[in-house]
C-alpha cells in the first residue's frame, strides 16, 4: 500500500511525497531517484541541508545510503512534520549527529545563519505549498545564502516543476549564482 500526501490545488492536485511501508527506501516519485543519483557527485558526503520536508524521502535515503550522514531538514509547516512523524514514521535525531534532524523554521532564516555557512556538501531546495513555490524563495539573496552554505565543491540541487508558476524565476536565480 502506497501512503501519498497532496497538496490541495482546486486545479491539479500536487503529490509532495509518496512512501511504501513495506519498502521504505524505494520512493517512487522520479524527482527523488534524480536527486538522490545528484548525492553520488559527491565523494561520502558526510552532511547535507534539505529545505523542505514532504514525507522524508530525500534525507531517508541518503542516510541510508551513507550511515555516518548527518541531514538537517527545515520545515516551515508544523503539520507537516507532525504528519511525517505519525505516518510516515520518521524519527529525528539530535542536530549533529547522523541522521535526519528536522528544524521547525523558516529556509530562509535558516541558510542566513552564520552556523550554516560552509558546513553542507549538499544543500537540496524541495520546498513547495500549494500555491507553488513561495515567494520568499524568489529571491537573488535566498540562492545566494543557499549557495554560501556549501563546503568547497558542494552540490546545490533544486527540484523544479516546470509547470509550476515562477519556475523559470528559479531558474534565472539558480544560473546568476
């Protein structure tokens, strides 16, 4: 049995994340195998940022991939991290550790901080409401402070829907930095 979470759209409902219970690590949507095969880039990636949680997939696998991994995940929706900890049976652990530790806050803020400067090899952008991409992660800044907090040789990957209004904004963003 698939469990799948949407995001209400009187148009098109969007899928933010999809989990098999009986084979946790095989996540079905095509957007996760691509962003999971982006981490193979990187030679034992030892600590990466996801911002934005949906079910859990990204940071999950990558754990599971690498053991020692340490993810930080920023989520600015309560109810999402309180569905994925209830149904999809996601369990944080302290920051610093390996692991996936969950910080309920803004990205935004998040990748501003001066702890977060130059500790990630790679730092996932997956965040998405129902209305598309918010308009606090338009900015030139925002892509900048992502880009900042990559180590040396780190990974920025974004998950783009084409289809999703504002997506060619995120493009234009991603290629100035």
């Amino acid at each position: 049995i698939l469990q799948m979470v949407f995001l209400a759209d009187e148009d098109v409902p969007l899928v933010q994340g999809m989990w098999d219970p009986k084979n946790p690590l095989d996540f079905k949507l095509e957007y996760c195998q691509q962003q999971i095969a982006a981490a193979m880039s990187i030679p034992r990636p030892t600590r990466v940022l996801v911002l934005g949680l949906g079910v859990g997939a990204i940071p999950r696998t990558l754990h599971a991939i690498y053991p020692s991994l340490a993810a930080d995940v920023v989520e600015i929706d309560k109810d999402v991290i309180d569905t994925c900890r209830s149904f999809f049976k996601l369990r944080d652990v302290q920051p610093g550790e390996s692991g996936v530790s969950v910080h309920h806050g803004d990205a935004t803020e998040f990748v501003k901080r001066d702890t977060s400067k130059a500790v990630y090899d790679i730092v996932y952008m997956d965040a998405y409401n129902e209305k598309g991409i918010p308009s606090s992660l338009l900015t030139q800044s925002f892509y900048e402070d992502m880009i900042s907090c990559l180590r040396p040789g780190g990974l920025l990957s974004i998950n783009l829907i084409e289809d999703v209004d504002d997506a060619d904004v995120v493009l234009d963003k991603a290629q100035v930095c």
